[in-house]
C-alpha cells in the first residue's frame, strides 16, 4: 500500500515507484480510505464496472 501521491502518473517524465508496484494497477496500491476517497466507491464496486468505464476513471484519477 503506497499514497496517492506516490503512484500519480506524471505529464513530464516517468515517475520512479517502487519496484513492487504493477503500473498496469495502480490503483491497487491505494489504501481502502483513499481508494474510495478517489473513486467514491469500494475496490469490489470498482471491479464490477466495465474495463473502459474503469480505465476513464483511472485517467481521471491519474493512475492510467
């Protein structure tokens, strides 16, 4: 479990995580707390979203 600000996508550049961290997954490094705080859902809501409408969600997140 990383913060947020740890696994932000940056515009310029690629940020440097932690070599335990999926980028394809981002948000699964999220606390449960944060995960909902950014999404305003739980991660099982999450999961049964479709894959476009969890990736549009993960861009505006910055976690894509």
């Amino acid at each position: 479990i990383y913060p947020y600000e740890l696994l932000l996508v940056k515009t310029r550049g690629r940020n440097q995580l932690p070599k335990d961290v999926d980028r394809t997954r981002l948000e699964r490094h999220l606390s449960q707390e944060e995960f909902y705080q950014i999404f305003g859902m739980t991660i099982a809501e999450f999961d049964r979203l479709a894959l476009w409408k969890r990736n549009e969600l993960k861009k505006q997140a910055r976690l894509f």
